[in-house]
C-alpha cells in the first residue's frame, strides 16, 4: 500500500472531483422536470424513467465496474470515471429525444459508479481503524457539495444563460479537473490483486459483512429512496397554504429544496466529526444505534397532524440523522472491506445502496398510491426495527465479550 495513512489529500481530491463532475446530473433534477420540452420529450413519464436511469444501470454494472478496479490502478478508474460524466453532462445541452437522453443517462449512472467505488477504494487506502471514520465522513461530505452546487446555481444559471450553456461551462469544469487527479490519486491497484482472492463463498459467510450489507441497502432505502423522493409530497400534506417571504408565496418544492441545501451545506463539517467521535471512544456500533432509533422515531411522527412548527423540527432532527445514518453504514462497510477482499465487498455494498435508493421511489409511489402517504412512513419504520434490533444485539454481546476478556486478565 503506497499511500500513507495519515495522507487525506486522495480522499479530498477524489470527493470534490466527483463533486463537480455530479454538478450536471444535480442540474438535471432541477431542470428537467420544468423544461421536459427542450429537452424533446413527449410526456412526463419519460422524465421520470431518465431520472431514475442511472440508478438502474448501477445494478447490473457494479460488479463489472469492481472487476475493472481489480485489473486497473484507483486513478485509471476515476479518470474513466470523469470522461464518462463530462460526456453525459455536456449531451444534456445538445441532444433532443427521449432515447439519446436515456443512453447519456446510462453513462452517467456507470460514472457514479467507477467514482464511489473508487472513492471507497482510496478511503481505505488512506486510512486505519482510527481515521477511517473521519475519512468517510469527510469524503461523503465533500462529494455532497456536488448537490448543493448543482441544485441551485444549474437551476438558476440555466434560466439566465440557457441550458445549453451551464452544460457546456459544467462538462469544461469537469475537464479542468483532470490535472488534480493525474497529480494527487495514486494509480495503485487494490490489494485484493497482489494477494490470493478469497472466494464469494467466503464473503456470503460472514456475518458482519452480510449485516453491513443489509445496513447499506435499508439506510439508502430510507434517505436515498423514501425521504428523497416523497419529502415535497410530506411537506405539501402539512402545509395548508402557501408560505409567504417577502412578499413572495413559497410553496412545498421551493421549501423542499432549502431544506435539502441546508443539509448539504452542513455535511462537510459535520460528517467528518461524527465520523471521528465513531472513531475514538463511542464506537461505531452505538451511533449506528441512535441513528436507526432516531430515523424510527421520525417516521413515526411525521404522518400524524402536528403543528407546523413541530413538523420542521423533527425534519431538521431527521437531517441530522441521515448524515449520522449514511456516515456509520459507510463507516461499518469500509471497516470489513479493509481486508484482501476490499475490491468485492465494496462492490457488493454499493450494489445493495443502488437497489436500496432504486426501491425507495419505486415501492414509495405504489404504497402512496394504494393506501396513502402515512402507512408509507409507517411501514418503513416496520423495517427499521428489526435492523435496529440486531444491532442492538451486536452491541451488547460485543459488550459482554469485551467484559468477559477483561474480567480474565
């Protein structure tokens, strides 16, 4: 392992270009559910279908992108990584129809890919038990930058210097960071390669890789998937009427979206610091504890008819526990792939996140449809509980043992 272990500027480096690179991608969720015919669209299930494009081509394409890493060194990877995202960004301007978009879409979706797994991948090269942690929450937090940016300057340069414009300055920006990665991301290859490779057999037999697993999946499930995609649909079922600020009606998606970017805003700082409390004497386990507890609590309350004011803070409240949530389910997934199996392990967990966040919206809708937006949260926190026992069970037989061996000495 030639990257030194208190070294983090891989890890900043690999985090803020995969931030401007998602700088398109973030745009297009603003811009084309208002501009759908620009963009040669027919109707509005077409947008919906290129949303969620690059989500379901992350399923099938994870474990050929981590056979990929096996063979070529972490910079090689983001390097594909970036021309595939300038390439999808800078077509968001030029092409016109639904299926030329789609296949851009694709691109993008095998992007993402190659960057977080290559992201997980220089994390764990970078670290030890008693950073990994912080570089998990710093990494998280920096690449979320790429959301605040994306959302409101895309949004707002593109109704002031056209579409086409903000694409082409976006793809020029992902270009201009090539010399950042040739320059600061080691072309190392994993060490999965250079030692004997375990087999899948293995990895399906241990269990705290399979909970991390399960952990990953729920956790996306639960911010990527249900809160992301119905939170403007949760905050128009208690607002009765529009809010007005400076004279100016806000609505549900106009709140959405603040709330969002405040959430985003505090990620970099915030993150790193919870990942560095999971470090030292708190643990990772605990943490992931309060976070699934928290989460539960929240989704239980927020169907039920509150006051406005009571709504925002348990909103606020449950922000704070996604970042806590999404930082320990990382934290716990970069801690058992820091062996010879990094490369699959982590492969295999950003598989079960994609299908997590790709759920999410899916199952979300059908259950709204059916029965309505409470028994949606409701039912969600029915899968909370069972994770949230397990892990209580971990903890308090890690607990007991750890006694026990101290009792002996």
């Amino acid at each position: 392992m030639s990257e030194t272990l208190s070294s983090k500027k891989p890890i900043v480096v690999i985090a803020l270009v995969t931030a401007v690179c998602m700088l398109g991608n973030e745009m297009l969720f603003i811009v084309l559910p208002l501009y759908w015919k620009f963009f040669g669209l027919e109707s509005l299930w077409q947008v919906g279908i290129l949303l969620s494009a690059n989500r379901l081509i992350r399923i099938p394409i994870n474990s050929s992108v981590g056979w990929c890493y096996k063979r070529i060194g972490k910079r090689s990877g983001i390097l594909i990584a970036v021309m595939l995202a300038v390439i999808s960004t800078f077509s968001y301007g030029v092409l016109k129809g639904f299926w030329p978009l789609l296949l851009t879409r694709f691109f993008w979706g095998i992007a993402w890919s190659f960057f977080r797994l290559g992201g997980y991948l220089t994390v764990i090269s970078c670290s030890n038990s008693r950073t990994r942690g912080q570089n998990v929450g710093l990494y998280n937090g920096l690449w979320g930058l790429g959301t605040l940016f994306g959302m409101l300057f895309g949004g707002l340069s593109a109704d002031l210097i056209g579409i086409r414009t903000i694409t082409t300055l976006f793809s020029i920006a992902g270009i201009c960071s090539i010399p950042f990665i040739l320059g600061f991301i080691p072309n190392t290859k994993s060490v999965e390669v250079q030692q004997e490779k375990k087999k899948d057999s293995l990895i399906w037999r241990n269990r705290r890789i399979l909970s991390s697993f399960a952990t990953g999946l729920i956790s996306a499930f639960i911010v990527y998937g249900v809160f992301a995609s119905t939170l403007s649909k949760l905050m128009d079922f208690h607002m009765e009427k529009k809010w007005l600020v400076f004279g100016l009606a806000i609505g549900a998606s106009s709140i959405t979206g603040i709330i969002q970017a405040i959430r985003t805003s505090w990620e970099p700082f915030l993150a790193p610091y919870l990942g560095r409390c999971s470090d030292s004497r708190w643990g990772r386990i605990p943490l992931l504890i309060i976070a699934l507890f928290s989460a539960a609590c929240c989704f239980t309350i927020f169907p039920l008819k509150i006051s406005m004011s009571i709504f925002i803070f348990i909103l606020f409240l449950f922000q704070l526990t996604t970042t806590l949530l999404i930082t320990m389910s990382d934290s716990i997934a970069t801690d058992v792939a820091s062996g010879k199996s990094q490369v699959t392990v982590i492969a295999y967990y950003t598989l079960f996140v994609d299908v997590g966040s790709a759920l999410g919206p899916l199952l979300g809708y059908v259950i709204i449809d059916a029965y309505g937006i409470k028994w949606l949260f409701w039912l969600t926190v029915i899968i909370i509980v069972p994770l949230l026992s397990y892990w209580i069970y971990v903890w308090k037989k890690e607990g007991n043992s750890a006694a026990l061996m101290q009792s002996t000495k």
